[in-house]
C-alpha cells in the first residue's frame, strides 16, 4: 500500500497523502447520503442568503454561490452529477463541484458552518419530510377502515381472546380497534415532527461561531419553528432519528398484528375475508390457492423495522459528546425504514379496501363457540338477582349440557334450561342470539352498533383535522 494518492482537496493542507482504499471504503458515506441531497442544497442557499444578508460574504459571490447549487440540483436530478467516493460524502461532493463551476466563490460557503451542523441539518429536513408522508399514509389507511367499518357496523363475528371465541362482536367494531391503534401511530408522527421542528444550522462544529450569523433566519428560511439552543447538542442529537425509528417500530407492531389477522381470516378453514386478485398471489403447483402474500410479507417486515431500531439506539449509546464518525452510520437505517414503512402502509391501506367481506361466515362464526355464554350470565344477574360469581357457574352447566347435546345455547329447550335453575325464563332467548348480544353491549366504546357508528363519527371529524 505504498502507492503515493493524491491527498483530499478540502482538507489537503496537513495531508500528503491520501487515503488508503481500504479507508476510503469504510469512510465513504455517499452511496446512501445521496438521498441527502436536495436537503444539502436547500440547507446551503439558506446559509449563503443568510452569509450575505448579515454581510459575511458578498452578494456577488452569493449569487454565484446559490446560481451553482441550482445547477449542481438540476444536474443531480437529470442524472448527470458524476458521485466520487473519493469526495466521501453528499456535502463535500456538491461542494467540490461548486468549486468546479464557480471558483474560488464556493470556498466561502463554508463560512460558519461544519458538516457537523450540515449534516444535522440535512437529515433533520429528510426525516421531517417523511414523517410528513407517513402522516398522508396513515390517514388513507385510517380513512380505508373507517369505510369498512362504516359498511360492517352491524356485521356480527366472533370476538376472541386466547385465540378462542369470546363473546360477538362486531366487524365495524373490530376494524375501529385498529382505527384507534394507528390514530395512535399518527399522534406519534406529529408529536414527532413537533419536537424535531428545530434548526441546528449554525451550531458549526460543536461550539457555535464567532461570525454574527443569524440562526433565526435560517431557521425560518429552512422551514423550522425555531433554531436550537445549544451548539453542543445540536450536532450530538440523533434523537430524531430514534423517534422515527420507535414510531415506525410500534406501528410495524399494529400492521404486523393486522397482517396476521389477516393471514387466519383468509384461510379457508376461517373464510373470514377474501383477498382481492390485486392483493394476492396464487401457487405455481396448486390451482386452488390464493396466498395472502402481502399480510406475510407485512408481518416479515417488521423484523427489519424493529432491526433498524436496535440498530441506531446501539450506535447512540456509547457516544461521548459531541459528533463522532459513528453517527454516519446514523442514515442507512432510517432509509431503509422510511422505504419499508410507506410499503407497508401502501399495501396494507389496499388490502383493507379490496378485501372481500364474507359476512355470512362471519355470523356463523358468531354463534359457535358458545359466544353468548356472558349474555345468559349476565341475564341471570340481571333477571333474577344471582349474584354473577353464581351465574357464571350456572352458565357453565348450561355450556356443558349444551355440549353434551351438540348445539347452540339458544337451541336448549326452556325445561333443560329449567333443570339447571328452575327460575329462568322463556325471556332468556332474548340476550342467546348473536345479534341481540352485540346489540346489548351499549357501554361507551362497546361494540353495539349504535356505539360503532357514534365512534366512526368522531374518527371523520377528528381524521378532518388531524
Ligand atoms: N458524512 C458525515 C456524516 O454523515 C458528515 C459529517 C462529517 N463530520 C465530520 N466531522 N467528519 O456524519
């Protein structure tokens, strides 16, 4: 490894050589940062407009400065910017060809500035952006099920615990379940956008500078509420980043959830929904299948989601203050999350509108299982007073009779109902139908019709704002 190389042109002046290969690979941050570029753009004209305004530079090279960052951008976007690794980064590559196309200008663009700074600065922008569109995403899949529920208020199935039928509920219901979940996940996003919405532009390498810049106005330029108060945490923070990560990762929980529901309820054995064509595949060897490929996949994702998590909470917690290289390592994750999350969303929002809806096996499932089994418990509280510890005992006898006949609750003859307590009544039958339990489950938030539809009305208006 003798081989003289040229040294780095931004910082030569110490450096008679330049890096070794082996260096420049591990170094090189600019197969993924690329990303970061219309942000790094973006971030510079604020600076150098900010430089001139407070007479730092002069408008002359200002206006050269901000005519080559537009080239550089168009440049990058037709294809034609030629990346060097050597050049180890997005910064110091638009920066280098700044140099190219105007001269000795471009080296005042730096004035005041670090690519410690510049780096926080860019990628703050890039996950604001995309905590933007996951925001757009949710709301679809929000909107998505509040269709559905809106058609199923009233579509009786079977609620479980254990994975074992519980007591009817309704498919409106269940799908407002998940209305709550990722309107969860959508507060997150904001909350997140909330407290990321700081500049840390101008807190230079760590200690702020000595030029009479103007943070505020790059702040407000760059589209922050307001710039950070301290220089050192500025360029040490990747709390952003981890908070991305955390919501991606709980909302990768919900939709992994989902995908799974879905995955049982098409099975032939539930027959619960059935995908559309567009939302499924079928079995290179068996005609009859039709695999829900795309919850599967929803669900095996997650992996990388929660992965990438991990991934940057480990590089974060040994760091001393304030930047170290380790923090480069800060971008991939985030990308690959960014990319997988609005996939996952896409596919899930489609999903859920295709899906067909198979009610009738829905209502069958309803009733099987004993599901009303509560309802006869609680009619015994209610119609004769039974304290319910009782009428849970008296119901399990009547489950076990039932059982023992192979049929329904609401298919015991009144005498047999009568053998096991000789108070009840024919008014009984009332609460044993699948219909007649959702109907009775009126408490704020239960799964009557009624309540549905009123919590659907709330989500529309607070969706409309949201
Ligand atoms: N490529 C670097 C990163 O992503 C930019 C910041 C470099 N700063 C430094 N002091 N070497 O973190």
């Amino acid at each position: 490894m003798s081989e003289k190389k040229t040294s780095n042109q931004m910082w030569g002046g110490r450096f008679a050589s330049g890096p070794d290969a082996v260096m420049e690979a591990i170094n090189a941050s600019i197969g993924f940062d690329r990303k970061l570029y219309a942000q790094d753009i973006k971030g510079s004209l604020a600076h150098s407009a900010m430089l001139a305004e407070k007479g730092i530079i002069s408008a002359e090279d200002q206006s050269k400065i901000a005519h080559g960052l537009n080239t550089i951008l168009g440049e990058i976007e037709s294809g034609d910017f030629a990346f060097s690794a050597r050049l180890e980064d997005i910064h110091m590559n638009i920066e280098a060809r700044l140099a190219e196309l105007i001269g000795p200008a471009a080296g005042r663009l730096h004035t005041a500035r670090s690519r410690n700074d510049q780096v926080a600065v860019d990628f703050r922008l890039w996950v604001k952006e995309e905590l933007t569109r996951t925001a757009e995403a949710l709301k679809g899949l929000i909107a998505a099920f509040l269709a559905r529920a809106e058609e199923h208020a009233a579509t009786v199935m079977p609620g479980f615990t254990h994975l074992q039928t519980a007591q009817p509920v309704t498919f409106g219901h269940h799908c407002m379940a998940y209305v709550e979940m990722f309107g969860r996940d959508l507060s997150r996003v904001r909350d997140a956008i909330e407290r990321l919405d700081e500049s840390p532009l101008g807190a230079a390498a760590l200690a702020g500078t000595g030029f009479a810049i103007d943070r505020q106005m790059t702040a407000a330029a760059l589209g922050f509420r307001e710039p950070t108060r301290n220089s050192i945490d500025s360029v040490s923070d990747r709390d952003f980043a981890l908070e991305f990560l955390s919501l991606a990762a709980i909302c990768g929980a919900h939709l992994s959830r989902l995908a799974e529901e879905i995955v049982i309820w098409s099975t032939p054995q539930f027959g619960f929904v059935r995908l559309s064509d567009a939302f499924s595949t079928g079995s290179s060897i068996m005609p009859q299948k039709k695999n829900p490929d795309a919850a599967e996949l929803i669900r095996a994702k997650t992996g990388r989601v929660n992965g990438n998590l991990v991934a940057l909470l480990t590089v974060m917690k040994g760091l001393p203050l304030a930047y170290s290289k380790d923090m480069q390592e800060d971008k991939e994750a985030v990308f690959d999350t960014a990319e997988t999350l609005d996939l996952m969303l896409a596919a899930m929002t489609g999903m859920v509108s295709d899906m067909h809806i198979d009610k009738a096996a829905l209502k069958k499932a309803a009733g099987a299982g004993y599901s009303t089994a509560t309802d006869l418990a609680d009619w015994l509280v209610r119609a004769l007073g039974m304290p319910f510890r009782e009428a849970h005992h008296v119901t399990g006898r009547a489950v076990a009779l039932a059982e023992e006949k192979k049929c329904g609750l609401e298919k015991l003859a009144l005498e047999d109902l009568r053998s096991i307590h000789p108070e009840i009544t024919e008014d009984v039958y009332s609460v044993l139908s699948v219909t007649n339990s959702v109907k009775s489950r009126t408490s704020f938030g239960g799964t009557a019709p009624a309540e549905v539809r009123r919590q659907i009305r709330y989500w529309k208006k607070r969706l409309a704002k949201a």
